[in-house]
C-alpha cells in the first residue's frame, strides 16, 4: 500500500461469482478457496490500482466449511467481518439465479450496518440480461450494477464507481504538524492496547483525541516535554470469529493503515511466547514502507531471566530476522511500567536519525577510505569505479553511489555499502535505500 487505501469487501452467497470477480478486479488469476476452514492470508486481499489510486480488495470467498449444515452459519459470520472492516461492500448477486432467500439474509445484516453497499449483479452477458437486473431493486439498495466478471463487460465503470464512492482520506491538519507519529502495531494479544494506555496515562498529558480511520481505534494526541506526539493505536481488534486466519488477517490490514499514516513504528511482540512468523511479517512491512521503527518485547516480566537473556533473546531476533540488529530491542512490561517511559524517548531518537541528512564532503571523504580497502568486486571482466556518493533525500535517507557501471553491483557489496553508512553515520532504526547511477 502506498497510503491509507479504502477497504472493499466482496459478499455474497457462494456460488455468485466472488473470487471470479476478484480476480478480475485484482488483474490477477489466483485460487481463493480453500479445503480448510478460514482463508490464507495471500490468498483473501490484493491491492488493486485504477487510473492512479488503489484500495485494498477483500475476498470474502472460500469460507465455506464443508458440512452443509455450516454454510449459513459461516457466511453470516463472514459477511460480518468483511462489513465491520469495509468503507464499501460490494454485494456480489447472481443474474441468473435471481433473488434468493440466502440474498435476502445477507441484505439484510448490510443494511443494519448502515455502511455503504453497492448492490452487484454477475453474469449479465449482455443487455437483456442487464434489463432483467431490474429485479433486485427489492434489495433495497438503489439502482442494481450490472457487470460479467467473467468476460470483463463493465468491470472499468465498476471501478471507477468504486473510487467515486471512497475517496482517499488525507490526513488531517493536526496529523501533519505532528513531527513524530508513532503506531503501535503488532499481532492480537501481544500487549498493545496495555502499552498505548501506560504512554498516555504517565507523566504526559492528552491534548486531544482524534477520530482515528482504523474502525475501533483512536489516535491521540499526547504532549510529552514539550513536544506533541500522534499516538496511532490498533488496539482496538475485537473479533468475535474463532477463525485464526481471519483474525491475524484482520490485523495484519489494521497494522498496516496504521503503518502508512505514521513515520515510527513501534512493533510489539510477545516475549513470552517468542517471535512469530506473524511478528517478521509486520516487521517485513515496516522495513519495506521505509518507516522508523522501535521493537517491544512486551511481557517481560513472564520471562526467566539470568543474566544475559536478552543479550541472548536479541541474538535470536537476529538469527530469525538479520535485519533487526538495526533497530533498537526494548525489554518492557505494560503490567509493572518497566520501561515505559524509555519507549517516546527511544522513538524520538528514530525520528531524527529518519530525518538526518550527512553532507556529500563527509560521505566522500569517509567512502574512498572504506572503498580504497574494500573495492567492488569485477564482473564480467569489468572493473566497477566507484566516482563519489551523496544523499538525494532524507526522511526516509536515500544514497546514490554513482558509478562506471551500476547494473553490475552484486547485491552482496550493496548491503556492505548500506552497512558501512551506519557504522559511520548511524542511522538506528531506520531503514536505508541505496542505490547505484551511471557516472
């Protein structure tokens, strides 16, 4: 995602065409069942672009357990779900089936949500069939949109229907005068609702609180010596489904808005239970949208500890993800407040290693030292001349090296290069771009 992307639920009974109708949207063919109950993660939403914008895509598809006697159950709890998270649903009919009773169900639980719903007919081949569509006005939903996702008839006016009804929000006036925006972010249970609520409650005081666009969450603002910080939360996951794929799914979506409209990133992870998959997941996103970031280990007081435990639990962190020893690990406890007061502290520094920018004389002056003893590697008989480095930009920090022949750079000289700016510069906790132009 590249910023706070509408959410777009597909709904409907099975059978109507849902996961025909995402792969048609996304551009992709992808198989969304599957034998189990609960969806993959990859395999439920895909970030879809139209004429310049994007919003995240939700397939509501595939949940169906196998026992018939299920089915009902399932997609009522499903529906819910796509509706609670959804700034637009889309409710996928079937042209050729006409209403049924499982339609008139699931019209009704959207329309008790009170959300936006844009009522879908599939199938409709052609322009009789889109004349018949006329039926489905008894939804109550307005004028029926007729479309073919399997042959693509009208899919292009379907998306541009869908940007016009969920424009992209911006971020507020506050939310763009606040230097540091700090989310909180990481699987359910680990401790963040504990953690937000200690920050704002100690030796701080809430200037205001702020409507967050994350459903059931609420940023606030918190002055802390001085300086006023947004403290993006995502605590607020209350899911009623014992569906684990959806939950973690559900999250991964609420940590990554929150990821996009902050600069910092404190994730949080459950030292009593250790670094999941899920946890390198969130972090994988941080790194990769360029944002600051700090690495809780809440819990800490459930952790045996002796002398060297988290000397030794870092260097786990590490052997399971490398790229952590670059970003600050803090022990804490939301419960006992160890620690507590290190975290603002800790994300203030971040921020102005984000913001840092290193002159091209200094950058110069300390690179043909580190590239006389260690040159670039020859490739194909081709010597790499390294002329000069400087940085392009800040906040995130980009480096360009510029070079005799900048495709010929192996990967592993680069990280070499990306790990000698912090040896010399610093630049904790926050990832770096380097890249290589012709000269």
């Amino acid at each position: 995602m590249q910023g706070n992307e509408p959410i777009i639920a597909i709904v409907g009974r099975p059978n109507v065409g849902k996961s025909t109708l995402f792969n048609r949207l996304a551009q992709k063919r992808r198989s969304i069942i599957h034998p189990q109950a609960g969806i993959t993660r990859d395999r439920l939403y895909e970030i879809v672009n139209w004429v310049g914008k994007s919003f995240v895509l939700i397939d509501t598809g595939g949940f169906i357990p196998e026992s018939d006697g299920k089915i009902e159950t399932a997609i009522r709890e499903q529906v819910k779900l796509a509706i609670e998270e959804a700034d637009l649903t889309l409710f996928l009919l079937d042209m050729k089936d006409g209403v049924m009773q499982m339609d008139r169900e699931i019209a009704g639980m959207l329309r008790v949500s009170g959300k936006p719903v844009l009522a879908v007919v599939n199938k409709c081949d052609d322009e009789t069939r889109e004349h018949n569509a006329v039926e489905f006005y008894e939804l109550g939903f307005g004028e029926p949109y007729p479309i073919s996702a399997l042959n693509g008839r009208r899919i292009g006016d379907l998306l541009d229907t869908i940007l016009e009804k969920t424009p992209k929000p911006a971020l507020s006036e506050k939310e763009e005068t606040v230097d540091l925006r700090l989310a909180i972010v990481g699987m359910p249970n680990v401790g963040k609702s504990s953690i937000a609520n200690a920050l704002t409650g100690e030796q701080k005081s809430i200037v205001t609180d702020i409507p967050g666009t994350t459903r059931d969450a609420i940023d606030t603002m918190v002055k802390y010596f001085g300086e006023r910080i947004l403290l993006i939360d995502t605590a607020g996951l209350r899911k009623k489904s014992a569906i684990s794929d959806n939950i973690e799914f559900y999250a991964m979506l609420r940590a990554e808005s929150a990821i996009e409209r902050s600069n910092t990133v404190a994730v949080v992870i459950d030292a009593a239970k250790g670094f999941t998959r899920q946890d390198a997941n969130i972090v994988r996103y941080v790194i990769d949208q360029k944002r600051g970031m700090i690495v809780l280990l809440n819990k800490w007081d459930l952790v045996e500890k002796s002398t060297n435990t988290l000397i030794e639990f870092q260097r786990d962190l590490i052997d399971e993800f490398r790229e952590i020893e670059h970003y600050p690990v803090l022990a804490i406890s939301a419960l006992t407040k160890q620690r507590i007061n290190k975290i603002f502290d800790v994300a203030r520094e971040v921020r102005e290693n984000r913001k840092k920018r290193v002159t091209t004389s200094e950058l110069n002056a300390f690179f043909q030292k580190v590239i006389d003893k260690t040159p670039p590697p020859a490739m194909m008989g081709k010597y790499i001349r390294i002329k000069y480095v400087t940085q392009v930009k800040a906040d995130p920090p980009v480096f360009a090296f510029f070079c005799n022949e900048p495709r010929l750079v192996k990967e592993d000289y680069q990280r070499f290069l990306e790990n000698q700016i912090r040896k010399g510069f610093g630049f904790q906790g926050v990832p770096l771009t380097v890249s290589f132009r012709k000269k």
